[in-house]
C-alpha cells in the first residue's frame, strides 16, 4: 500500500510539473509574439509612396494618390487618405507632359504637415505624367476650314482652295465637356494664300488652337491676239479674243478687255496681252513747234492774255515750253483743247 501511494504521488508531481511548464512556455510565446507586432507595427508606422515610371490620369489636375501607390499602418488611415489628395500640379495645355521628381513630391508632404522623416519612397526616381485626352485628327480639321471657306470666301473670285500641309492632330482632354470649334479667316499678305486658324473653346475659354493653310486658285479673264497686230493698230474683238482661265493670282482689280487701245510693239497670233503692250490712243497734235499761240491766263473777274510762240510740238494736256513775244521770257505752259496755253506756276 505504501508503495502504491508514492507512486501516485509521484505522477501528480509529475503533472504539476508539466502544467507549470506548459504556463511557463505560453507566457513566454505571448510575449515574444506581442514584441514581434510591437516591431511590426513600429516598423510599418509611418508612410509607404510607390512612384511608377509613367502615369495617365483623365483630370486636369494631378493628386498624389493618382500618381502613386501609398500604404502604411492601418492604425493611421487618415494618414493615408490626406496624403492621397495633396496636389503636384496641373495640366494647362493638351497634350502636356508633367515630370515630377522625388524631391517635389517630399516637398509637397512636408508643405502638407508630412515630414520627410515619416515617408519612405520605393520605385522611380521620376514620374512622367500624361493626361488621358480626345485627339481630332488633322484630316477633320482641313474638312472644318474649308467649309469654313467655302462660306466665307476670300475674294469673290476664289474658285478652288488647296491645304497645303496637314496639321497636326490636336489632343483635348478626355473629360472636356461643351467643346466647340470656331474657325476664323487670319490676315495673310499672300495672295495665294489662305490661313484659316482654328479655336478650341471651352465654357468660353479657349484651351487650344490650330492652323490650316490654303493655296488658293482664282476665274480670271485673259487677252489673246487671233491674228498678228501692228504696231499701232487699234485692238478690238476683230483681232482678239477673251479667254477664262484658272490662276494663282486674282485679276488685277478694274481689269476690262483691252478694247480701242493702240499696240504698242508687233504682237504676233496667241500672244496673251501684258499691260505693257498696249495703251490710250495719242491726240492729235494741238500746236506746232514755232506756231504762235495764244497764252490765256483766266481767274474770277480775270481775263489775261497774251502772245506767245511754242518751243516744241503739243498735244492736249502736254505740257510745252513757249517764249511769251512781248517779255521774251521762255516758260511752261499747258496745252488746252481749244489750241490755247495756260501758264503753269
């Protein structure tokens, strides 16, 4: 009996022994467990920026958290969420491209109460940023300023237009709303030529523009001889012809056909008549050189006259130089159509 007892004894022991040790151990795990979430949690404090290499947003305006992947302790969501709506910048043309470097956005934190000391910054040493945008094509703004053109023609004369080159695409940003397109004829010294420059509107703003430049082609009217003309000969219908014809140049402003004017020079058949070529008939000679004609000099209330001899052959309205008989003085005068001269002073 005795040595049942001891042995019962013994094997309770035993068992308190375990239990305590067992106590013992899951004290311990507990602990060490409690300091690894302690580490854990001092070392995920704070906030994690992942910077890509290249971003497209659709706004104008660039957010942090647009750009980046932030995390941190969940502990500190507000950290996170205000971090996410700090501002970079913001696109004020289509087709801008951003570059932001490590040290813009740490000076954006800091501005915003987030010290440098709480930030930890993984990934690119820059971001490019790029605005998710609408393109119009350049082929659609030609068709744009030409009809534009055809409402509103240059000259009246204008029967063709031409683009010259195909301008570039234009880049709108993707959420642009109430758009509108206003093309305007642009002053050009050209005459050839036609600009018509393109406006991109937006809630009255414009954000953009482009320019579409036109060869014009004009209906003009030429002269052409039928028949070999003399010097000298009087131009009429019997011996030219009028012809219509596409130039880059508009006609010469007045022009009319070339008709009871005298030929300068020997114009053979098919030669297009030049203003050069032709001109006014001459008038017949008034006064003969050595002829006495009287000089006439007529004012209100004045009537002067005197005689005089021409120095020189005149015509009506040439001016000669004529010696008045009386005075001998030699002056110059004008030749009226009545075969009187008037002194010119």
């Amino acid at each position: 009996m005795s040595i049942r007892r001891s042995t019962r004894a013994q094997r309770h022991q035993s068992t308190r022994i375990l239990a305590a040790c067992a106590l013992i151990s899951c004290a311990l795990f507990c602990r060490t467990l409690a300091n690894i979430r302690s580490d854990d949690l001092q070392k995920d404090s704070g906030l994690h920026l992942y910077l890509p290499r290249e971003v497209t947003i659709n706004g104008d305006i660039i957010n942090l958290g647009e750009v980046s992947i932030l995390r941190g302790n969940p502990r500190e969501d507000g950290l996170i969420s205000k971090a996410g709506k700090i501002a970079l910048g913001r696109f004020s043309i289509p087709g801008q491209e951003i570059i932001i470097d490590r040290s813009i956005v740490l000076s954006r934190l800091a501005c915003n109460g987030i010290p440098a000391s709480k930030v930890t910054l993984t990934g690119a040493e820059k971001i490019t940023i790029r605005q998710r945008q609408n393109i119009i094509r350049g082929s659609v703004l030609v068709e744009l300023a030409s009809a534009f053109l055809k409402k509103n023609p240059p000259a009246g004369s204008v029967c063709q237009w031409d683009p010259i080159r195909i301008p570039k695409d234009l880049a709108l940003p993707e959420k642009s709303k109430d758009i509108k397109l206003s093309p305007h004829l642009v002053k050009n010294a050209a005459k050839n030529q036609a600009k018509v420059r393109i406006a991109v509107v937006r809630n009255g703003k414009q954000i953009g523009d482009s320019e579409v430049t036109f060869r014009l082609t004009y209906k003009c009217r030429r002269a052409v001889t039928l028949v070999d003309i003399p010097a000298g000969a009087v131009i009429s219908s019997e011996n030219i012809k009028i012809e219509s014809v596409i130039s880059n140049q508009p006609e010469p402003v007045g022009w009319k056909p070339p008709y009871g004017l005298i030929a300068k020079q020997l114009l053979p058949a098919k030669t297009e008549l030049q203003p050069n070529m032709f001109g006014p008939v001459k008038p017949a000679v008034v006064i003969k050189r050595n002829q006495n004609v009287v000089i006439r000099i007529e004012r209100p209330l004045l009537v002067v006259t005197a005689i005089g001899k021409a120095m020189q052959d005149g015509r009506t309205g040439e001016y000669i130089k004529v010696r008045n008989l009386n005075s001998q003085r030699v002056i110059l005068t004008r030749v009226n159509d009545d075969g009187t001269v008037e002194p010119v002073f």
